[in-house]
C-alpha cells in the first residue's frame, strides 16, 4: 500500500495509526495470549466514533482484513489480523451510571472491571465473567457468564442498547425499538455484525456479597461432583457457583502444604448477607467432607470480580475449549476425573459454570444464544506461563475435550473455542438460530468485512 494513502488515513484519525515502524507496535500488537503472534500492517487506534467510521471505510475500501479489538481477552486472537488492519476500541472507555433506571453506558474498551468500579458505589452491578481484566465487548457480543448468570442471566440479557458501525460505514442503533433484528443477532451472534461504539446495560441490585472458593482433595471429587449436580438446580438463583478441577498454584496466598496439589474446586457468590448464604450452601456442604480450604467471606462484589486476575496475566500460552452441558452424568463426570488428573501444569484448569435460572426463562429463539436448555457451560483451558509448553496443554486440552465431549451437547460458547474447530462446530453452537444468523449477516455485512471472529457466512 502506498504510504501517502497510510498517512492521509492516520491524519483523519483523532487516534494513533500505528504502523510497522512505530515504536509501540510491538506493545500494541500484544494479545492477552501469548500463545497467538500476529503482526498487523496497521492498528487504528479510535477514540471517538468518528475514528471507527474512518477505519471502518479505510478497511473495506483498501480490501485489507480487519480485526476488532477491545479487550484483547479473546483466545485465538481474533482481535488481531496478519497483514491487516486492527480497529483497536481500547481508548474508548466511557462509562455513565444511571442510578435512576439503573441502567449503565459502557464504552467499547472497557473491561468488566471498569464497569465494576463504576458501578459498586451505586450498589449496582451488570452480569459479567469472572476474571475482571476481560473486555465487556466480546465477552458481551459472545453471551457472557459468570457469578450472577443464574439470578440476573447472561450478559446479553441485560443488553439492551447498542450503536453499530456497519460495513458500510453506517452508524445505527440496535434496540428493541430500532433495528430489532441487529440487537437480536449481537445478543450472542459475536463481532460478525459491526462494530459496537456504546453499549446500553441493565444493572442490578449487588453490593458486598457472601463469596469465595472452597477447596477439596481432588480424592473427594466424583462426590463433589455429583452432590453439586444434584444440588444446583434446587439451589437458590441468589447463589452463583461453579465448579473446577485444577491445581493449587506454588504462590501466596495459597498456603504452602497445598503448593500443587489437584483439588477440586467450588466458587460460590451468594448475593446476599452472610447467614442467607450459609443456609444456601448448607444443604451441598453438610453432605460432603470437610474442604481443604474455605475462603468465603463478605467482600465488595468487584473484590469477587477480581480475585484471579493475579493469577492469570497477560501473556501466558492459553488453548481452550468448551461445551453447553444439558446433564452431568455419572459416566461424564468419571471421564472428567480421568482426564484431569492428567493436567500438564499448575494453572490449566476445567470449569463448569451454570446456566440454569435466569437463563432459562428466554425462549431459545429469543435471543442469537440459543442453548437456553443448557445447565452448564464448560471450559477446559491449558495454561502455562512457558511457550514451551503451548504443545503439550493444547495436547491435553485436546484430549480432555474428545473424552468427554460425547456426553455433552453439539455446540459450546464461542468464547471458549479457538480458531480451528470448523464452521460445524459455529454452526451447531447457533443451532436452529443460524439460519437467521446467517440472513442477517448478510444484510448487515453481505461481503464478511467482519470475518476474523467466529464466522457467520452470510446466506446466499
Ligand atoms: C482470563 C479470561 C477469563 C474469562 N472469563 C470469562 C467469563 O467468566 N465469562 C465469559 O463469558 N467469558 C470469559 N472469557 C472469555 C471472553 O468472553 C472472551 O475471551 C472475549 O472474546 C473477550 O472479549 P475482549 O473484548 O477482551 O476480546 P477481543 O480480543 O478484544 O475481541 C474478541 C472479539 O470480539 C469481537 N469484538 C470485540 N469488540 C467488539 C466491538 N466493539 N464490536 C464488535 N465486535 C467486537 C470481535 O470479533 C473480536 O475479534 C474469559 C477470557 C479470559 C482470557
């Protein structure tokens, strides 16, 4: 590409061009994971969305691949493109609380720990993940689960505004009352459709909530496993908890005699005070051994929020995979224990978050997400801070996956997948929703601009 054409376009941002040759692009080109290195020709840094629209009719005219980057959270790196163009939102972090409609304003590149702070003076909070260093965006755009999904639902149920860049350099707004079918298909259908400059959220009453993790020998875990089973769906939706098998990390805070050993894991979040969640968890843990650990306590709801960050910082090797899980079986569960004792590092991990309560009260058709009748939604994450073991906790991540994916549903949460389980897999995850996906992409994108995502081909 010819520099002047470079330069013309870097002088009608408000926001940095960064080039090749700039002296932050290697910083800026960085991912979340260190596993994925990508070197863009560009990253249009947009501040205002002026700048998206700009970047947005640079891409497409000079037919270059465009990435859209806010977090940088995602696991194959779909917030940046080889050889192409990244529309990085990072600097457009505005957030406006209001209290009256409880209702909250979220720039594009902020992450859910931003919203959290803005948020807790309020006694408020929006359903986001676990980990708060996570973009709203594409944990957004995708579903998005975590502590509250079973009480409040998923984050995109409490989506309930957002402007849109298109391909075609159109700004629009997606509601219920605007462009109904644009704000359905950002309810889960991921970065597909445009670029999101402003999101509009619903919040909910949450302030010091009842939280933590529990801590098992790993010895304990098939009884772990199916008394939380049986125990979830009975519980109260006040409580969010999620389930793991993993390792105890050789650091502070951990205590010393644990260093390393394979546990098994309950995270609990009881919105609520302490007494009401003691007499929740009451009927799980009175029938289950005394843990190795309980750390539950009262916290502010942002402390809960980021109580992993440390443990996981930008740049580690991360390769994930995950399923919608309908039901727990006995014989699912045993190949879980199989397969997790044979964890190639401390930090790799397997989660089952719930997604019964809330989530279920949407029609599967309501919504781009449409495994409303799923009870759980599984992660399995290789981690290690060496790249030279990518190989061996993909591997294992891999492996993990195959043994127990027959006892799960076809599809999972495209935020847990990387970039090379095929468009069956996109296409299961959507279910009878994709059809309708695939219509709208190819009214709002009909050329894929927005293609380095979880694709949707747009219908013929
Ligand atoms: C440590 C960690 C913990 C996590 N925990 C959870 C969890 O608890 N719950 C959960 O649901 N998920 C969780 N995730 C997964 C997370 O939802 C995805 O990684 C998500 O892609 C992160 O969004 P991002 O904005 O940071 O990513 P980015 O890499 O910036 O973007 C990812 C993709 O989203 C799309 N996108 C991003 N911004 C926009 C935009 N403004 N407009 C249009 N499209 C856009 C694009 O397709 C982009 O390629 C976690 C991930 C990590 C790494």
């Amino acid at each position: 590409m010819e520099q002047e054409i470079i330069t013309k376009f870097g002088q009608s941002l408000r926001g940095a061009l960064i080039d090749r040759n700039h002296t932050e692009y290697d910083e800026a080109r960085k991912l979340y994971n260190g596993m994925i290195d990508k070197r863009p020709l560009l990253i249009a840094r947009c501040v205002d969305v002026a700048d998206v629209i700009t970047a947005v009719n640079f891409g497409r005219d000079q037919k270059l691949p465009v990435a859209i980057r806010s977090g940088g959270h995602n696991g194959p790196g779909h917030g940046s493109v080889e050889d192409g163009l990244v529309i990085d939102l990072s600097m457009m972090k505005g957030i406006r609380v209001d209290p009256s409609s409880r209702t909250v304003r979220v720039g594009p590149g902020c992450t859910s720990g931003d919203v959290d702070h803005a948020t807790h003076p309020f006694g408020l909070a929006v359903p986001f993940g676990i980990v708060s260093t996570t973009g709203v965006a594409g944990l957004t755009l995708g579903g998005g689960s975590g502590h509250l999904t079973r009480k409040y639902g998923l984050t995109i149920d409490n989506l309930l505004e957002a402007d849109v860049v298109l391909a075609d350099g159109k700004f629009v707004t997606a509601s219920k009352t605007s462009n109904a079918d644009l704000l359905w298909a950002l309810r889960g259908g991921g970065g597909n459709f445009g670029v999101v400059t402003s999101f509009l959220f619903q919040a909910h009453p949450v302030g010091m909530v009842f939280a933590g993790p529990i801590a098992w020998e790993q010895s304990h875990a098939r009884e772990i496993l199916r008394a939380y089973r049986d125990f979830i769906p009975k519980a109260p939706e006040e409580l969010g908890a999620f389930v793991g098998l993993k390792m105890v990390p050789s650091t502070p805070p951990f205590p010393n005699e644990f260093w390393g050993a394979r546990i098994c894991l309950l995270v609990a979040c009881y919105n609520g005070p302490e007494p009401d969640g003691k007499k929740a968890l009451a009927p799980l843990l009175n029938a289950l051994p005394p843990p190795a650990l309980n750390w539950m306590s009262m916290m502010p709801f942002p402390a809960l929020q980021s109580m992993f960050d440390g443990l996981y910082p930008k740049g580690m090797q991360w390769y994930w995979r995950g399923d919608f899980v309908k039901t727990l079986s006995d014989a699912a569960i045993d190949a879980h224990l199989q397969e997790a004792a044979k964890t190639p590092s401390e930090l790799s991990l397997m989660h089952l978050y719930p997604t019964d309560g809330a989530v279920h009260r949407i029609g599967k058709q309501e919504t781009a997400w449409s495994a409303r009748d799923a009870n759980w939604s599984m992660v399995i994450a290789g981690i290690d801070p060496n790249p030279q073991k990518a190989g061996a906790v993909t591997r294992w991540t891999k492996d993990y996956w195959a043994a127990v994916h027959p006892h799960d549903l076809a599809g999972g949460y495209s935020n847990f997948m990387m970039d090379d389980e095929g468009e069956s897999r996109v296409k299961a995850t959507y279910g009878e929703n994709y059809p309708r996906l695939a219509a709208l992409k190819a009214k709002y994108d009909p050329a894929n601009l927005f293609r380095i995502n979880q694709n949707i081909r747009p219908a013929p």
